[in-house]
C-alpha cells in the first residue's frame, strides 16, 4: 500500500483518535486507470483458454 500510495495512486487517511482506523481510497488517476484495465481483464475471461495455453508453454520452455 505504502509502494501505491507513494506513487499517488491510493490515499491514505488515518483518524486522530485511538484506536486509530485507517482507510484507503483509490486517487482519481488510479479509477481512470482501472476504467482502462476493465475491458483487458474482460477480454482475458472471454479467452482464458489462450492465456492457460501461454502459461503452460512458458513453463515448458522453462523445464526444457
């Protein structure tokens, strides 16, 4: 989180008094940012068939 928060993508907010929450929110660059991702993670469900079959050559060449 502190490695996100750095880098501005997350904020973090703790309250003054004990025992002290803490919360997490994404900035407005990382919501855009997950905006752009969402079609790519849906595209790799419609076609995990294809990322499996790179996966499993990759491990292949590996062993080889």
């Amino acid at each position: 989180m502190r490695w996100l928060e750095a880098r501005g993508l997350v904020e973090h907010t703790r309250e003054e008094q004990f025992p002290f929450p803490t919360s997490y929110r994404l900035t407005p660059p990382a919501e855009e940012l997950v905006e752009l991702l969402e079609p790519l993670a849906a595209w790799a469900r419609k076609h995990e068939d294809l990322l499996l079959r790179d996966q499993r050559e990759r491990s292949r060449r590996r062993r080889a």
